[in-house]
C-alpha cells in the first residue's frame, strides 16, 4: 500500500454553536489540513497520486474558507463548523473529485485547529484487500 500525503494551510472565523466556553464566540485560527490518499499500484511515472494535483483539490475547497467566516458557508450554516466536520467536509469534496490513472481514495483527513489539536476523518468502510 502506498500513501501520499500534502499539507495546506490557511486563516479563517468561526464561532461553535450549542457550546459553553471561549469557542462560541467569533475567533480565528490558522488552519492546517493534510490530506492523506491511498492505493496498491503505482502509475507509468513512479506516483501514486500527482502533489500538484491533489494540492489543486485542497485549494479549490480552502477558496471557499479561507479568510471567511465558516459559520457562513454552506454546508456549516447548520452543521457545526468544528474541526471534525471540516475534516469530513474535506473528505467527502476531495474524495469526489480526486482521480487518478491508477485506483487511489482519500485515506485520511487531519485539521490542525492549532499546532496541538488536531481532528482525524478516517472512513470505517474503506476495504482493504
Ligand atoms: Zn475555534
């Protein structure tokens, strides 16, 4: 099994809703997020997934947060904008998108809300063979 991984950063507001401390109200954080993809073969070049590529689809879904407020985009408008479901959120939009000449998924999702707390968005369904 070969993994590939890329990290990207970037800034933006949120605020926890059904939350009783300091994160229910409007603060920042400079996100991290790795994207971690997945496969058994390699393609004619050696890769398993291109760094350009997969960095293309992490940076069409940052466009959408990056400097702006979370709790206003769509899909956390109702769904809580916390680390662990903006770790899902990634997962499911690079998921989608990500193809590749050989069979690769995403494997794993980290969002670093600070440098020490990270969320984890793992699928229990992938099948390994
Ligand atoms: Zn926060």
């Amino acid at each position: 099994m070969f993994e590939v991984s890329a990290q990207q950063t970037f800034a933006a507001g949120h605020a926890l809703r059904n939350y009783h401390g300091k994160c229910e109200n409007v603060h920042g954080h400079n996100y991290r997020v790795q994207v971690t993809v997945e496969g058994e073969s390699l393609d004619e070049t050696g890769l398993l997934v291109d760094f350009v590529e997969l960095k293309r689809l992490m940076s069409q879904v940052i466009e959408r947060l990056d400097h702006r407020f979370i709790n206003d985009i769509s899909p956390f408008d109702v769904l809580n904008p916390s680390a662990e479901n903006l770790a899902k959120y990634f997962w499911d939009e690079i998921s989608r998108d990500l193809k590749g000449d050989v069979p690769v998924r995403v494997s794993e999702v980290r969002v670093w809300e600070t440098d020490t707390s990270i969320a984890v968005y793992r699928p229990h369904a992938i099948s390994r063979s």
